[in-house]
C-alpha cells in the first residue's frame, strides 16, 4: 500500500507544484504535472524494492513536466511547455518535458532543457 500512498501523494504535489497550473493552461492539457526527481526515486523505489530499475535515467532530472492532452486536441510543443515553466516556475537545474496525446504510447515530444529554456539534448 505504500506504493499507492507515495504515487497519490506525487501526483498532488505534481498537479500543485509551481509551472504546473501555467503548462496547464498555455499547452491545453488534460492533466498537467511537474513531478521532481526525488518523488520518482520514491516511487521507483517503491516498485522496485529499493531499487531504481525501469526509471532511466528520469532520477537525474530534477523535474519532470508533463502534459497530456485529449484526442480531439492539437498538442503543445515541448518547447513551448518549457518557456511557459521557465516563465512561472523559474527552475534553478535542468528539466524534461514531455507531451503525450490520450490513447497514444508513444509521447509527441520530450526534450530535456536547462535552466533557461533552451535545449540540452532529446530524451
């Protein structure tokens, strides 16, 4: 139950975390989330038994942004996303973001940036 306790636990932080009402709103998202890198080591950790396995390397960014948005809308870019939480959240250390549409596996982008907005490489 811990698992289930921790992961509820992120995503109120996430949906609440400062960036996250602003990539809400600019990108049109159904749900919109920053989640910092020590919540998904918990997690993480938690699915794992302590481990890291399966999380990449998501534990070396100190935030990830997520958008989601709905089948019958136009996705946001990442680049977009990320001069939006520059903007409201003034991040002091590198981020990802990432967009997906609803129903879809694959994302529509991710791309890490620094601090400033500007691109630090694909994901």
């Amino acid at each position: 139950m811990k698992v289930v306790e921790d992961t509820a636990t992120a995503m109120y932080k996430a949906q609440n975390a400062p960036g996250a009402k602003a990539v809400w709103k600019a990108g049109n998202c159904d749900q919109a989330y920053v989640i910092n890198s020590e919540d998904i080591a918990k997690i993480g950790s938690d699915l794992t038994d302590g481990g890291s396995a399966g999380l990449g390397s998501l534990s070396d960014v100190p935030a990830l942004v997520t958008c989601q948005v709905g089948l019958f809308w136009s996705p946001p870019t990442c680049d977009h996303l990320a001069t939006t939480y520059v903007n409201a959240a003034h991040p002091t250390g590198r981020f990802q973001v990432e967009v997906r549409k609803l129903g879809e596996l694959r994302p529509v982008c991710t791309t890490l940036y620094e601090s400033d907005g500007t691109r630090a490489g694909p994901r």
